[in-house]
C-alpha cells in the first residue's frame, strides 16, 4: 500500500471482530465513518478489510472521568492541548493472494499500519458475480449482490424520498439482464415503476374481481361496519347471480361447453338466467336456490372474461330489491337498499366494474412471455390493491403446485407494509405462505416499504437481505436490529444519509457487515 493512504496504526485491545485504531494527525482530513481500511499486520503477512465506525476526537488532559489541573486552571487550555481522533475498524475479512476474504481467526497486531482504500486497484479484491446496483460510497469499489438473495427475500426499507424506488429499478435491471428469472411487480401509487416499463403495464382495473369482493365492497360503502347479516346477504346474493345470470345469458353453448365438467349444470341454468337478465328480477326464492346452487367461483370469472359482461347499476337495483323481496325483507329496507344504491354507489362505481375481462392465468402467462410485468394498482381502494396482490400471489403458487417446478420469479411489492401487515387480509396470508417457503421454490419477495415495524412478524423473520437508508421513526432501526444484525452500525448516522444512500446487510452482501452504498442513477 503507498503511504500517501497511510491513516494511522492499531490500538492495543484488538479482538476479531474490531480493532482500535489511533488516526494520524495529518491523515485526519481522509478519514470518514464508513471509510474501508486495509490493516496491514506485516508481522503475520496478513491484510484485513475493516470499515471505520466510531470516530471519536479525544483529548488526555480533558477527560471528564478524571480530575486534572484544567479544573482548577481552565485558561490552562490557552496553552496548548493534544487532541487527536480514534476509531474502531470493524473487520469484514482477510484478503488472501486470489483477492478473496476469509473469516478472521486472529486480531491484528497492536501496530499495524491502517490504510484508506479509496479504489480496488490495489487490492483487486474479488467480491465474486451478482447483481451491480451500486458503489460503496467512498472507495466506489463495486458492490454485488449475491443473486442467491432473491428467493431467500429482499426488504428496501427509507424514508420518502430516500431512493427506495429507483434502487428496485436497478435490481430489476439486473435481474433482468443477468438471470433467467422473471419479475413481476406492483406499483402501489403507479408512479414508480410504471415510468421505467411503461411497455410492460397491466392495469389492476382490467382484472376480474371476485363477486364475494364485490359484494363486501358494496356493503362496506354504503353501510359501513352497521350492515347486519342480512344485508350482507342480500348483497352476497344478487352479485353473484346477476354475474352468473348477465354473463350466462352472453355466451354462447359452445362457450360453455369449453368450460368442460360444470357446463352441463350451467347450461340447465341457462334458460332461467335469461329470463331473470331479461326482466331484471328475481321472482322467488326457489329461483334463487336453483341459481346459487350452480354457481362455482372459477367457472364464473372464466365467464366473465368469455363473455365481456358489463355492469348495468339499474338492472342491479332491481336485481337486489327482488332478491330481498323474495327473502321477506321489509319494505323500508327494500326502499332503503333502492337508495342507497344510487346514493352511495352510483354509475361511477359500476362503470368500474365493468370492462374486467382479464384472468390471473392471462397475467402469468404475459409474465412468461415477456419475463417482466408491472401491475398498476393506483386506481383501485385498498382491498382491491390486496385482492389483486392476492390472487396473482395464489395462481403462482397454484403453478408451482401442480408442476412441483421452480417459478424463477421476482415480485415486487411497492409501499409493502399496505400489503403485509398484520391485518392486510387477505394478501397478507399469501405473502407469508412466499416468505415461508418461496425459498425451495425460486418464488422471491422484494418488499419494499417506509415502515420496517409494519411489516408482519412472519414476513420480516424471513427476510434474509436488506437494504435500509434514513427511517421513518426511531423504532424501525430497533425492528431491523432485531432480526438482521447491524455489526456496530450507529443509529445516529443514517440521519446523515443522501438520497440514494443505503446499507445493505444479510446474505446478499458478500461482505460480513453492512457496508455503505450509493446507488447508480437509474433513468
């Protein structure tokens, strides 16, 4: 190493795992928090790589555990003091000839000279191959990820305005670009990836809902928390024969018949469903069985990407006011249901039901074809955001289910902590079930979020790399401690952090501590 990168020497107390060092006072303008060292221990023929934490600017004659003469005499500071700085090098490895590091056995010896590594020409270390998204910040020596992070979970965890989204456009780059595996993302506010892949977009709006959804979502707007069973029922009942009866009465035997084993039983049913379409009415409850009997959830979505069904808000009314009738409900409730339905749910809400004719299968196999698909999710409420997140989650698990193969698939879930906290059912359950065992089938999570602490304890325990920049709150720093070790990284220095500025720890970082990047600039 030259001199000119000499910063100083080790301290005595040296141990394994970090070692003192005493800064030289014409080197003190080189050296940063964070800095990478090499410690050269001649002595042994051994060179470590350690980061500089806790630099500290002491001075013997103002130590405040100790009486000196300056108590007594404070102008005595007048004529002269020694201050100097100390630090603590936190040793990431043993640089062996080959450039790679090993685990340290032993602890430098007190002496040994400290250098600053301000780039890898010197020590032409071989961090291995992986995904590039960024330098370490002072020596801008390349930082890779090693890709066996992917299905073993990936958290980005910043503040808004840290660079969160534009470090998760610069791994999915490199995923894309470096492996075979394919990435499938969701774009909460439709602003962040959505701009980068704007040839890959699929809009949440043209994916078929569930009727049960629907039908909870009606009830949930217009009643709030007040609704009793029955209105629940009501509901329940009329989306799910007004779909099945609206998108029967469209299609044609022969598209019914492709549905395979259930076409008979829906067939049969046909004749009823257009006369109910027909006069927007259902007339008694021995219909009502007749229909609901037949009703399985699968065949009907196929159903309604078949037949392109479009929602009518007056044919519902009538639809719901009948059902109710024929269930015994009370005139002011009919009234009330008529009401509210034109109130509270209007024409705008049932446009948006409409135009809904793409199935999950239709939004994995573009992932297959295209190997990257980004799912805008910004024009739909939050249980609609879970549900999507939910029901793609399913279909993938589905697939690897039935071929017992590996998916190979990335997916990215922006603003997680709307998606994997404890109550965000029902994607939550699918997001665990991929946290869980994603790892033995190539099916990885990157979870990116402003809250650590709101993430699901099951989904944070599983996470196995991280990328963290400035936090929200003060006890997210104590969550991430909490199940990724952090190796003598202060809490006070990630306030000091620029935009696009992230620690990266866990299995992906091929050093044994946290070390500092800067992210590319992704455009």
């Amino acid at each position: 190493m030259r001199d000119d990168k000499l910063i100083g020497v080790v301290g005595s107390g040296s141990t394994s795992a970090y070692v003192p060092v005493i800064v030289y006072e014409k080197a003190e303008g080189k050296v940063k928090e964070e800095s990478l060292v090499v410690i050269d221990d001649r002595s042994r023929g051994h060179k470590y790589l350690a980061i500089l934490r806790y630099l500290r600017r002491l001075e013997p004659f103002l130590n405040p555990w100790q009486r000196t003469s300056y108590v007594d005499e404070p102008s005595l500071v007048d004529s002269g003091t020694y201050p100097h700085t100390t630090g603590y090098a936190y040793l990431i490895g043993v640089v062996g000839i080959d450039g790679k590091l090993r685990i340290p056995s032993i602890p430098p010896n007190p002496g040994s000279k400290v250098y600053i590594l301000e780039s890898n020409d010197s020590l032409r270390l071989d961090l291995g191959d992986g995904l590039t998204i960024g330098y370490h910040k002072y020596s801008n020596i390349e930082i890779p990820i090693n890709t066996e992070a992917l299905r073993h979970h990936i958290m980005v965890v910043g503040a808004t305005g840290s660079g969160k989204s534009r470090l998760v456009v610069a791994l999915i780059r490199e995923v894309l670009s470096k492996t075979s595996w394919k990435v499938l993302v969701f774009d909460h506010s439709g602003l962040d990836y959505i701009p980068f892949f704007r040839n890959n977009v699929i809009n949440a709006s043209s994916l078929v809902l569930d009727p049960i959804l629907i039908a909870d979502s009606m009830v949930r707007i217009t009643y709030g928390s007040s609704s009793d069973r029955y209105i629940n029922e009501y509901f329940t009942l009329a989306t799910l024969i007004y779909m099945l009866c609206g998108s029967l009465d469209l299609c044609s035997d022969e598209d019914i018949i492709k549905l395979g084993r259930k076409a008979d039983k829906l067939l049969s049913i046909k004749g009823v469903c257009s006369s109910i379409m027909n006069g927007c009415r259902v007339s008694n409850e021995g219909i009502i069985e007749k229909v609901t009997e037949h009703i399985d959830i699968d065949s009907l979505l196929k159903l309604i990407s078949i037949s392109k069904f479009k929602w009518d808000k007056e044919c519902f009314k009538k639809i719901l006011t009948s059902i109710a009738d024929s269930l015994g409900a009370r005139r002011g409730t009919l009234v009330r249901l008529s009401v509210i339905t034109d109130l509270w749910l209007g024409d705008s809400f049932f446009d948006k039901l409409s135009n809904r004719y793409l199935l999950p299968n239709d939004v994995i196999d573009r992932l297959e074809r295209d190997r990257l698909v980004v799912i805008d999710l910004s024009f739909e409420d939050i249980h609609v955001r879970r549900y999507v997140v939910a029901v793609l989650l399913k279909y993938l698990w589905e697939v690897i289910d039935h071929s017992k193969t590996p998916a190979n698939t990335l997916v990215v879930i922006d603003e997680a902590h709307h998606y994997a906290c404890r109550n965000c059912k029902p994607s939550l359950d699918q997001i665990v079930r991929t946290a869980r065992e994603g790892r033995k089938w190539g099916l990885g999570l990157v979870l990116a979020t402003q809250r650590a602490i709101d993430i699901d304890t099951d989904v944070r325990n599983n996470v196995n790399t991280l990328l963290f920049s400035k936090l929200q709150t003060p006890s997210d720093y104590e969550h991430i401690s909490s199940f990724m070790s952090l190796a003598g990284l202060k809490q006070e220095y990630l306030h000091l952090l620029e935009r696009r500025e992230f620690f990266l720890a866990g299995l992906g970082n091929p050093l044994r501590i946290p070390i500092l990047i800067r992210v590319v600039d992704v455009r």
